[in-house]
C-alpha cells in the first residue's frame, strides 16, 4: 500500500494499453552511411555506444508511424477513435512542414473526431512527462472524459542519426492510453528544468539546405562535466523526495527503467543513482538505438513481456534531457496481461 | 604542489589511464567523458569530506588537479590545499 504525504494522493492515471510501431529495418551502426565523415575519435565513441543496430523507418513517416501505434492501443484495449476524450501528441523536434498542425493530421487520420487535440513538447525525451500531466490533469478535471491517447513519433531532426558523443536516433512510433484505471498505475511525476543549458544541442536551420543540419554541440566539456554532475545531484535529489513523498525506501522498488542512450550513459545513471538498471535497457538500446521520448516505457513493457516484473512491484522510470530536464516516474505494476 | 593536489594528480593519472601535468587541462584534451567527471567528483566528496553543488560545478573548478585543489581548500574555509585531515573530514561525521 503507498502511503502519501499529508497532502493525499496525485490524481490517478494509469496506462490502460501501450503500443509501438518498430520498423523491421534496422541498420547496422558500422553500415550508417555518415560513418564515412566521421573523424577518427568520432567512430571510437560511435562504436562503444552499445548500439549494434538502428531501427529505420523507410518511408512511412512520423505521422503514420505514430498513428500504426495509436492504432494499435486503441484495439488492444477495445476502444474506438472516436470515443477518446483527448488526443496529446509529443510533437517532433523537426516537423516535416512548418505552420501546419502535427496534432491535427493524426487526429484526422485516427478519426479521432471528438478528441480534445493539443501537442506538447519543448523538452526532448523529458517531453513525455509533460503530455502524462495533462493527461493527468484532463482526467482529474472532467469526470466525463474517460481515455486520453499520448502519441509520438521519434525520427531523428537531422539526415544523420549520430549525435555525438551521445547516442544513435532510430525511428519509432508510441502511443499511451491513459485512463483512471489500467495495468500500469502512474503513482507521481516528478520533474526539474533548468535553463542555462537550453541550447547546449541545437540544430541551426535557416541558413542551409536540409542535407546541411546537423545537430552540434556548443559545449562538449560542459556537456561531459557540468550537466553530467548536475544530473547526479538533481536525480538523487529528485529520487529520494519521491520515494519520501510515498512513504517509500530503496528497498521498496522492484527496478529502475531509463532512456536508451549508450552503455556510458546508462552505467553513468546506475552509478549516480546507486542502482541497477533493467537489463531491457540495454537489449533495447543494442537493439534499437535511442527512441526519444518513446524508450523508457518500451523498456518497462518489454521488462513486463519479459514477466520480469509482477504484480505489485513498483518501478522508477528516468528520463534525462540536455535542454536541461530531469524526469521521474513512479508507476505500480497492476493485474497484467501482455499487451506489448 | 600541495599535497591535495598531489592526490588528484594521482587519481587523475589513474582515471585517464595517462600521466597527468598539475596545471595540464584535461578537458581541453578531450579526455573527460560524463562517466569520468561522476568519478572525478565522487574521489573528490569522499576524499576531501566535501559536497560538490551545482553553483561549484563551473568547469574551470576542475580543469586541472591544481583548481581541483583550490576548490577544495576554499570548501575548507581556507586559501591553501592540503589540509583536507580537519574540517572536511569531521564535517562527514
């Protein structure tokens, strides 16, 4: 039983059924074609990211990515399009056009016609926790709305996928059906910015051609040293509060869940947090590549496919965003059946 | 070269797996990588009995051990390294 602070409960919200589209494509890391413009400490890093292969996306798109995952909730948990209350789209970093409304074209092509339609965004990987607030928060101020669908595509911003020295980008369509109920109870959320890094990756895109993006660092000693500290104190921090907020302790979590990123970054959150990760992090991070938004909950449903986790067990999820944010999930495993 | 100094420049050798000059700086080098900067700043919390913050966190704290040391003995209330066997230490209880 959880026991919360004196101020009661967070509102409930629980993932009712999750689905991905992965693409069958994956590409070989060493097969990258901008692996030949690579200098020669660049192909080092590249090589000990712990990513073996990449899934891509050979034309289907963001949208159609995205709505192949919607589409595939909405079955899993027999709900029609049209009857979902909200429809929250994480919404890409580089939109294919500019002006137009990523939000509203999957709406249509869901047919999700009755759905209140916003996007959300703004924070890279840590934009998921943005989109499960106003879920949240839709659910807990309308007792009439009954199913919120978050949906994201992740496809890298740039024609390369490398962004040194951090991680490889695949492709990958999520959707989330997030109800009052569900198999997966999000308990809290818990999340910090901080601005001074705002820019740290950025990609510069008005002065050249597309096949010209790339996405740069503007601080790769900062990046390494004074964000890699910062995370360390600002998740400790961040962790022992929610774990106090419930009246838990170390013990009383089952397993830590994070973005895929590389081997370093996943044994750097293992060392800051004193914990040890589920190993579907790094099946899917060799697997996949770094998914964006969409990594820390594949991990958890894989963990759950898995039957690594039962019913009961709590787990924490992290997500981490150089823009700077920091993310916590709390999230209770309920009666499960898979639906990965 | 002070003594704390001393200590880093030797941990430092070890980390980078390289030897390490007391004004040398290591980043500029390209030889950090956010594993290493955790283990860097843990040597230096549980060694010298201080906490490193987000405020002290500005690069040039750590670019070479001899800043190192100057962080550290300025944690410790006093303009030289060295003496790291007092206050810090009793500060960890």
């Amino acid at each position: 039983m959880v026991t919360t602070s004196p101020g009661g409960a967070p509102a409930p919200l629980a993932v009712r059924a999750a689905a991905w589209h992965l693409p069958e494509h994956r590409v070989p890391v060493g097969e990258l074609a901008e692996r030949e413009g690579l200098d020669r400490e660049r192909r080092t890093v590249l090589a000990g990211l712990g990513i073996d292969t990449v899934a891509v996306d050979t034309g289907l798109g963001a949208t159609a990515m995205a709505e192949r995952a919607c589409r595939g909730a909405l079955a899993r948990a027999g709900v029609a399009a049209q009857d979902l209350g909200a429809l929250v789209v994480v919404e890409s970093r580089a939109p294919e056009t500019l002006i137009s409304s990523e939000v509203t074209r999957l709406q249509a092509r869901l047919g999700a016609d009755r759905a209140l339609a916003f996007g959300v965004g703004g924070l890279g990987c840590v934009s998921l926790g943005p989109a499960l607030l106003a879920a949240r928060g839709l659910l807990a101020a309308d007792p009439d709305l009954h199913h919120v669908l978050v949906a994201h595509a992740s496809t890298p911003a740039t024609p390369g996928r490398y962004r040194h020295p951090v991680t490889v980008n695949g492709d990958a369509g999520q959707a989330l059906l997030l109800a009052r109920t569900g198999p997966v109870r999000i308990l809290d959320l818990v999340q910090e910015t901080n601005g001074a890094h705002w820019d740290l990756f950025r990609v510069d895109y008005r002065d050249r051609p597309w096949e010209q993006w790339r996405e740069e660092c503007r601080d790769l000693p900062g990046y390494s040293f004074r964000l890699a500290v910062e995370t360390r104190n600002r998740l400790a921090a961040l962790l022992a509060g929610l774990l106090k907020r419930h009246g838990l302790d170390r013990a009383d979590v089952a397993g830590y869940a994070s973005q895929n990123l590389s081997a370093g970054g996943l044994r750097f959150l293992e060392e800051s947090l004193d914990v040890e990760l589920l190993p579907e992090c790094r099946e899917n991070l060799a697997r996949y590549g770094h998914l964006g938004p969409n990594d820390v909950l594949l991990n958890l449903w894989t963990a759950l496919a898995n039957r690594r986790l039962a019913e009961g067990d709590r787990v924490v999820l992290v997500n981490v965003s150089p823009v700077a944010a920091w993310n916590l999930l709390l999230v209770e495993i309920g009666p499960w059946e898979s639906t990965a | 070269m002070t003594d704390t100094a001393i200590e880093i420049r030797e941990f430092l050798t070890v980390a980078l797996r390289r030897p390490v000059e007391p004004d040398e700086d290591y980043f500029a080098l390209g030889l950090a990588d956010s594993l290493f900067a955790l283990e860097l700043v843990v040597f230096v919390e549980e060694r010298f009995g201080i906490r490193i913050e987000v405020e002290d966190l500005e690069l040039d704290n750590f670019r070479t051990a001899e800043r190192i040391a100057a962080l550290v003995a300025g944690k410790h209330g006093g303009p030289a390294a060295g003496d790291e066997t007092g206050a810090g230490r009793a500060a960890r209880g």
